[in-house]
C-alpha cells in the first residue's frame, strides 16, 4: 500500500468520498433512451449515396529516409533520389535539425528524405 492509497483511505474515512474512477464507461443504449435519441442514430436518407457526402482527406506522402555512405554529399543524394542535385536544397530543409552545414554529413546518418509536391 501506497501514500497515495493511504491518503485516499484516510480521506474517505474522514469525509465519507468514494473513489473516483478515472475511466468512464458510456452504455449507448442508457443514453439513447435518456436523450430519445433513437431516430437521430438511423440515416435521414437510405439511398445508395450516403458515403458520397464524406470528405475523406488524401493520403500525404510518406518520407523516407535514406542511410548516408561513405563518399555521399547532399547534391550527390538528391542527384540519385530525385534525379536533379538542384533538390539538395530540399533535403537540407527537411533534415535542417540534424544538419547545420550541408557539407558535413557521415556515413551512417539517417536523413529524411521528403516527396515532392
């Protein structure tokens, strides 16, 4: 037994508190019935269109990331991922946290490697 469960014993003890439960359980049906609810649950419509009113947002890219070699420098990466050493700026922007002068970078370093737009 705890400090924590001691202090709640005794507070209970001396002013009659229950233990509070930090997880809630909802009934769905207890709530129905207490809002009479029922009919907002059930479709306003049943045509074959219901899903045609959802904005499901598009997947983003996802970045990947790409192991440094002995001899790699940013536009040399950029040249071999994205087919333009132009980019290098691109990957110094996405691993700007890691990488404060774009011309040290080691072998064995991770960098991220974003898509492009």
């Amino acid at each position: 037994m705890g400090i924590g469960d001691f202090a709640a014993r005794l507070r209970a003890s001396i002013f009659g508190e229950k233990k509070k439960s930090r997880l809630q359980i909802y009934d769905p049906a207890k709530i129905q019935e207490e809002k009479g609810a029922a009919s907002s649950l059930t479709p306003a419509d049943n045509s074959k269109d219901n899903n045609a009113n959802f904005n499901i947002p598009e997947a983003e890219p996802e970045n990947r990331f790409y192991t440094v070699k002995a001899g790699d420098t940013l536009p040399i990466i950029a040249e071999n991922v994205y087919g333009d050493a132009s980019k290098s700026k691109l990957l110094l922007e996405a691993n700007k946290l890691m990488l404060k002068n774009p011309d040290r970078i080691y072998p064995g370093q991770i960098l991220r490697i974003p898509p492009i737009d």
